[in-house]
C-alpha cells in the first residue's frame, strides 16, 4: 500500500532526499568539529569577549 502510494505521488520523494541531504550535511559539520585538533582553537580562544567599552542604555540613570 505505502509502495502504492509512493508511486502516485512523485512529490513525496523530495521530504526523504531532504532529510538524507540534512544528515549527511549534519555529520558533515558534527564529524569535523568533533574531529578538529585543540590547536585549531587556540587563535578564537585568545580573542577578548569584550572589547572593554562600556555600554549603558539611555534611560539608565
């Protein structure tokens, strides 16, 4: 019955390439940061977070 149905339609394709095109886009990213050596992070790792200017809002007394 699902084959059945399958066939009718050709749109119904399109959801199941999508979501194998996310997976493997998703394990893609997810390997290669997981995979990524300490060292590659120290350059982001030694950026302030803050670039010492304080910002106060203008309705603040």
């Amino acid at each position: 019955m699902l084959r059945e149905f399958m066939t009718k339609t050709p749109m119904l394709g399109l959801p199941i390439i999508t979501l194998f095109l996310f997976i493997t886009i998703f394990t893609t990213v997810f390997l290669r940061v997981m995979l990524r050596k300490e060292t590659s992070y120290a350059a982001a790792e030694s950026l302030p977070l803050e670039d010492g200017d304080d910002v106060s809002r203008k309705d603040a007394p």
